[in-house]
C-alpha cells in the first residue's frame, strides 16, 4: 500500500471518530519520512516516522485554543523495528486514536 492510500484510509477512520487531521507532511527524499498531527480542537497527537532509523515517535498536546503553539510531550518511546512495515505502522496509529477518542 502506498503512503497516500494509507493517509486516506486513517483519514476515514480520523472522521468516523469525530477527528481531523491537522497537519500531514511527507518526505520522499528522507526515506519516507512523514508526520501526521490527529485529534480534536484541543488535544491533539503527532505521529513522526523516520524512514531511515524505521521508528515512529508519539507525542500528544492540549490546545487552549487553535491558534496555541504546541507543547508536544512524549506518550511513550518509540516505536522502532526495521522489519516493520507501513501497514503495521497505521494499523497502530488507528489503535491508539480509538483508544483514546473511540466510545
């Protein structure tokens, strides 16, 4: 699956859950590397693969309005692994955004 398949696919999830996809960057030149910032007005999480290292970085921020700069923090260390795939990757940003938005 292409990177923008897979964007499109967790966009559709992202709306289901009642989120938005704030910010989405990508890096062909950089191995692949990309970002992604999910989640509500005021509390959001970034989502930072590096593609040459294969490991994803999780951080979440509160907002106290839109327009606040981010103060992203840690949720948890990374995820790294050279075997795994992009697939694998999304399947577990879906998992963590239902488990924190889902009802």
């Amino acid at each position: 699956m292409e990177h923008t398949e897979l964007v499109n696919n967790l966009t559709s999830e992202c709306e289901a859950l009642g989120l938005t996809l704030y910010e989405h960057e990508y890096h062909h030149q950089v191995f692949g590397s990309w970002l992604l910032v999910i989640g509500k007005p005021h509390d959001r999480l970034q989502f930072s693969w590096d593609g040459k290292e294969s490991y994803l970085g999780v951080a979440y921020s509160s907002f106290n309005n839109g327009n606040s700069n981010p103060n992203w923090e840690s949720l948890f260390p990374n995820i790294s692994g050279t075997k795994t795939s992009q697939i694998e990757v999304f399947q577990f940003i879906s998992k963590e955004l239902n488990q924190r938005y889902g009802s």
